[in-house]
C-alpha cells in the first residue's frame, strides 16, 4: 500500500468553474477525510466517511461543495462555481474507525488556485 | 468548544539544539488524544508523536518528546539535537471519541545550520 492518494496535486481554475478532487485511502481503512488549509493556517475539518456513509457534513464551507464516497473506497470532493476564496490546499486524511487515537494518515494534498 | 492554540507562530533553532514548541487545548472531556504532525514544504503531514491523555508518562519518540500536563492542558513537543531536515510546520492536534481531529494554527520552525 502506498499510503493515501490525491489527485490532482495542482489545479488552476478559473472563478466560476467546477472542480473535482480525487482521494484514494490506505485500502484498510474505512474512514475518510477531508480538510481544507489555507496559507498559514492549520487543517480544517469539512467532512467524513465511514465506508460509503457520510456521517458529518454540516461543515463543509458552503452548498457549493459536496463530496462523495459511492463504494467505500475512494472519495471526490466537489467544489461547484469556484470562488478566489476557494484557493486553498484541500487535504484527504484516512483512518481505521476506533482507532482514532493512532491518528490519521494524511494525502499530500490538492492546491486548487482559482483565477 | 475544542479548541487547539499554537502561541508561536514561527522559531528558529540552531543545528543540534534544543527547541520547545508550545500547545495548549481547551476540552471538558477526560478521554483524549493529542498529536504533533510535522508537514515540511510542500510535503504531506506526517505524525511525529501521540499522547493518551489517560497516560501520565509522557510519549517519546528518538529526538522527538513531549510534556504532557493535563491539569494544565498543555502539551509542548521538545525536539532535542535539531537537525535540517527537522525544518517544517509543526502542527499540534486533539482527537476524542472518535470526532473529527482539531488543529491549531500551526508553529514555522526553521533549523539554522
């Protein structure tokens, strides 16, 4: 297993298109994440699986952003007529459920510049 | 509210030396978790050392220790004999009850040779 996969890992966009965001988590765990990081700011928690089931989604930043897991496997994170505020680094985290106290695994991430 | 605070937005250290890096968290809970990532640039987060709060010792990890004062909720990550590569974001983190984990702001450290 090569860890947690995001793709792409740079995305310019310009304001009001869509983007989609791809996350591939370590293949035994069955939860996923997604946080959002702008410049100099710690993650921000927006959503979360478990296996197929979004189970939090009341934080994600607007209606203009969804995400997705239909198998449970892999994950999209959508974000509709993109904003210059959307520019940010958009991070995919997995974990095993219960063992929340051995932390996450995190992606490398996704820099999305809108323009 | 669960908050996490990081007070130093960014420290330097010389090669080889001792470098303390502060947190302090905000929970009522009893049963908890507490995290140091590092993320260098343009790289990806990667968990430096964890804590149990029902632990007293505090965890170790090489180069990497942390001063876990419940009482206080403090938990301050000491990196002993620095090194370059140590040169990153350090960020301190809070997990309970499975929920989703909390960051705080983050500390820039830069290792000077």
């Amino acid at each position: 297993d090569t860890g947690v996969s995001q793709d792409p890992r740079h995305k310019i966009t310009k304001r009001g298109q869509n983007v989609t965001f791809r996350c591939d988590p370590i293949s035994e765990h069955n939860r996923l994440y997604w946080y959002r990081q702008t410049l100099g700011q710690g993650p921000e928690f927006l959503t979360y699986f478990q296996n197929e089931a979004q189970l939090e989604k009341s934080r994600l930043l607007s209606d203009r952003f969804s995400a997705e897991r239909p198998k449970g496997s892999f994950s999209t994170l959508e974000i509709q007529r993109t904003e210059q505020g959307d520019s940010a680094m958009y991070l995919c985290a997995s974990s095993l459920v219960g063992t929340g106290g051995g932390g996450y695994t995190f992606g490398s991430g996704t820099r999305l510049t809108v323009v | 509210a669960q908050t996490v605070t990081q007070s130093q937005p960014e420290m330097s250290v010389q090669e080889a030396e001792t470098v303390t890096l502060s947190c302090t968290y905000d929970t009522s809970e009893n049963n908890y978790y507490l995290f140091w990532y590092k993320q260098p640039p343009s790289r990806q987060m990667i968990l430096v050392i964890r804590q149990e709060a029902y632990k007293q010792q505090n965890a170790t990890e090489n180069r990497f220790s942390v001063n876990f004062q419940k009482a206080a909720k403090s938990f301050s990550l000491k990196i002993s004999d620095s090194q370059l590569g140590d040169t990153a974001m350090y960020f301190c983190a809070f997990i309970y009850n499975n929920n989703d984990m909390r960051f705080g702001a983050g500390t820039r450290l830069t290792v000077k040779p």
